[in-house]
C-alpha cells in the first residue's frame, strides 16, 4: 500500500519571513540568476537566447589552462613565447611584447584582470598551437560540460559570426569553474595586475563595492552590448549571475548590484534534511525488525521566495510495510517538496539500515497473525 507522509518541519527550518518576493525587472537583454547550492533559478530573462559573449569567452580559456595546472601538463612557471598575432590583438590587451617570453601565471593574471586578448591568443597557442585548434576545443569542452547552446571560434571573444552562447550556458560554465578550481579561482578576485610597467585595474566593477563579489568576467561588444559574469558570497550562500546586452558600463555595474541585492533578500536557502538523516520510520513486513528509518543520501536543501516559506509542504512517498529483506541503501520511496512559485523538489529515500528477513518458521507465525489480527497499521 502507498503510504504519504506529511512532514512537519516547522521548527527544524528558519521562521517564516515576511514580504513578498516582488516581480523584478531588467534593462539588460539577456540575464539569469542562479542559487549556486541548489541549482535553483531565481531569475531570468531570455536565458536561452543566443548572445555574442564577447570577452566572457574567456572564462572558458581560462577553464582549459586551469584543467591542464590541476593535471600537472602545464605549470605556473612554464614560459611562452609570443607570436606576432597575439602581439597584433586589438581591444584590451595585456601590452605583450611580441617575441617576448611570458610565464602561463602571468597570461592568467592578464587575461583574468587585464582582459588582454592578446595574452588569450598566446595561451590559446601555446596550449593547442593554434587559436583556431583551441577553439574547436573549447567548444568540444563547453558541450562536454552541459553548454549545450555555445560554439566558440577564437579564445578572446573578439566578434565572429557565429560565435555565440547563452546566458544559461556561461552560469554553468561559471559554477563549475568555482567548484572544479578552488586553489585557483580566487586569481578572479584580484584587483588590479602590472604588467611590463603598465598597471590595469580589473574590468569587473563589483570587486570595488562591499557585496561579497568574487569574481569572474567582464564582456562588450558593439553588437553584444555590455554583460558580466559574476558570483557573489554572502553568510555562507553563493548565488551566480550572468547579464548581457546593457547599454553602458554604468548600467552593467548598477543592474548586476541590483539584482544581486534583489536574489539574497528576497529569496533564501532552507536546509531540510542532512544526508542519513531519518526522515521517518517505515513498517517492515516479515522482518527481524518491525520498523527501518527512511534517510536521503545526499543534503536537501530547497530555495524559494521567502514570502512562499509558510505554504512549504514536505511529503515523504512509499509502498509499505516495506518487505524484508531489506539492504541499506536500498531505494524505498521519494520525499517530494512544493511550494508556491517552486517547481517540486524530489530526492529519493532509501532504507538507513540493514534488515533481515523472518525464519520460515517465523514467516509463517507472523502470516497466520496477519490473517487472523489484519496489517499492520501504519
């Protein structure tokens, strides 16, 4: 039979808060905001719309040199020598000197603070040997980590027809280069790099204001418009942010601070259950024990609009008495959560302990009971 369970869970969560989680709006073309523990999207606006990602690219280049330093192929300290097309690089650049040899360290800084694309060319080259080479592999890459939208052909993002992604794919490519790089992802929080005598401050403008932003990258083009790829800290929660298509620098720097501002308050993170944390007790059928807790592998924790905290409802889901034997771990059920304005949030429960089956003998004393007395209750 299957059995519901209502969950209270009122006093294991943070009180419910008032104030509505007003509709936000804005100027820029393409936006998504994201709550980067859960996945949850808090906002969005065309977010699968195809965009030039202009010198956002370059947070996936920087992904692929920061693969080859976790694996060992490339280190801080190894030098390359500049050609003369990375030298040629129009736009933001690093001001390499052509001919010249640069350590891998130094491109990152460059293209991380400084935007350089010339010294996007020069690692692009010296990873694949070619700026074309590398992005055929950026794409390959991209597509291997859920980018599905994105084709990239050069590693600066200078304009080039066809050259394009997604608001929804460049949060991805964020999330993961703050999950996979940790020893390497705070080289986007830096300020401001020197460079053959010339200092550039980071192009990202909400490194500047006190809003727990750490990282990534900033992008424009003439067609594109101004967008940022940003994420921010704040009590311990990390949201991630992706806007494209604003008109000025002014615009980018006040939309991104306003709709980080807008996510963290109006919104917030309730963690439900640990993992192996029981979420109840289930009936055993023909069991050495006559009852095993149910428990979610992995944390659940849900985002929602603090407003939609009180209508929360946790069901836990099962056919029971669950039959002996029973192996922990085994999956036994669902635990599902709703809430207004959320899509429901599902995990599957499985048994949180061994359980043996009865003795023949006991199998068919505990049968004739069921028989005469009925089932267990439940």
């Amino acid at each position: 039979m299957t059995r519901i369970a209502l969950l209270l869970l009122l006093l294991a969560i943070a009180p419910a808060l008032p104030a509505a989680a007003a509709p936000y709006e804005t100027t820029a073309r393409q936006a998504i905001l994201i709550d980067e523990a859960t996945g949850a999207v808090l906002f969005a606006k065309e977010p699968d719309q195809l965009m030039e990602p202009s010198s956002m690219s370059k947070i996936m280049t920087v992904y692929l040199a920061f693969e080859r330093l976790k694996d060992g192929s490339l280190k801080m300290e190894d030098e390359v020598t500049v050609s003369e097309r990375a030298w040629k690089m129009g736009g933001s650049r690093m001001f390499l000197d052509v001919n010249s040899r640069v350590t891998i360290e130094d491109l990152l800084r460059g293209i991380i603070v400084q935007s350089g694309n010339d010294a996007a060319v020069a690692l692009a080259e010296a990873i694949s040997g070619s700026e074309e080479a590398f992005a055929r592999l950026m794409t390959e890459r991209a597509h291997e980590l859920g980018m599905k939208n994105t084709t990239f052909l050069n590693a600066s993002g200078w304009p080039h027809e066809g050259h394009l992604t997604t608001a929804r794919d460049l949060a991805i490519l964020a999330e993961h280069t703050i999950h996979d790089f940790p020893e390497y992802y705070p080289l986007y929080a830096e300020r401001e790099f020197t460079y053959n005598g010339i200092k550039q401050g980071n192009r990202n403008p909400l490194l500047y204001r006190d809003m727990g932003v750490d990282g990534l990258k900033t992008g424009h083009a003439e067609a594109a418009g101004f967008g940022l790829t940003a994420s921010a800290v704040r009590d311990g929660r990390r949201l991630i942010l992706v806007v494209n298509g604003l008109p000025d620098m002014q615009a980018r720097a006040d939309e991104t601070g306003r709709l980080f501002d807008w996510g963290f308050r109006e919104t917030g993170n309730y963690a439900l259950f640990q993992a192996g944390q029981p979420v109840l007790e289930a009936d055993v059928w023909l069991g050495e024990a006559e009852r095993v807790a149910l428990e979610v592998q992995d944390p659940l924790i849900v985002t929602l609009a603090r407003e939609a905290r009180p209508d929360m409802v946790v069901k836990a889901i099962y056919d029971g008495p669950i039959p002996a034997p029973i192996a922990k771990g085994q999956p036994v059920g669902r635990i599902v959560v709703t809430a207004p304005g959320m899509e429901p949030v599902e995990r599957v429960l499985v048994a949180g302990a061994d359980v043996g089956q009865l003795s023949t003998l006991n199998r068919l004393i505990a049968a004739i009971g069921y028989l005469v007395w009925g089932g267990q209750g439940g």
